[in-house]
C-alpha cells in the first residue's frame, strides 16, 4: 500500500542563497511532510538515534524495526519524540552564553559570547 513518496528537490535558482542545493524528504498523503520522519533522519545522521541494520534503537533501547515502524512508534510516544528533537536542537543550534561585564573583567557594556 503506497501511503506517500520521498521527494527530492533542487534548488535551481535562488537570489538569496547558493543554488544547486538539494533536500529529500517523506510527504506522506492525507499528513503532509513527516516530521518524524526527519527526527529519524536526523537523530541518525548526528547519531542520536543508532541504526544497527534495519533496527533502530535510542538510549540503548531498540525502538522499532523499519523506519515506518520507528515512525508509528514516535507518533505514539511522543514524550521520547520530544526527547529526540530537544538533543537534536541543542546539537544543532546551540544556545549562546550571556556573561556579565564583571565575568569578563568590563565595566561598562554586557557582552554576548557564543560558545
């Protein structure tokens, strides 16, 4: 049963960005684009989520066999969907560290260091 496609786009022409960029991911018909779908693609990719075969596991635990299967068991467990996405976030965009002026040894402004 065909319950979506994988699509790959291309970025030809962009005024704003390089082009010839591409992207693959999953729309799945009647849901739209599977956002588990790329929390799987990603925690793997980054290594949150570990891929042994077709098993795929998260802290040591196996979570599904087949990625359709790992994508039914995030969508009902959604606290550890969180989870994944939170590691994903802090892995990928990382929060900047404010410091006040006497941390730093200034007396005048407030200084914001990214680390």
């Amino acid at each position: 049963e065909v319950v979506g496609n994988e699509t790959k786009v291309k970025v030809v022409k962009n005024k704003v960005a390089p082009p010839f960029k591409m992207a693959s991911f999953e729309i799945l018909y009647g849901e739209g684009v599977s956002h588990e779908g790329e929390l799987i693609e990603l925690g793997v990719t980054l290594g949150i989520i570990d891929k042994s075969g077709a098993w795929y596991s998260y802290q040591g635990d196996r979570i599904g066999q087949g990625k359709e299967n790992v994508r039914i068991f995030l969508k009902e467990n959604g606290d550890i969907a969180e989870a994944i996405e939170a590691r994903i976030r802090e892995q990928v965009f990382p929060q900047p560290e404010i410091t006040t002026p006497e941390e730093n040894g200034e007396k005048d402004s407030e200084v914001l260091r990214v680390v």
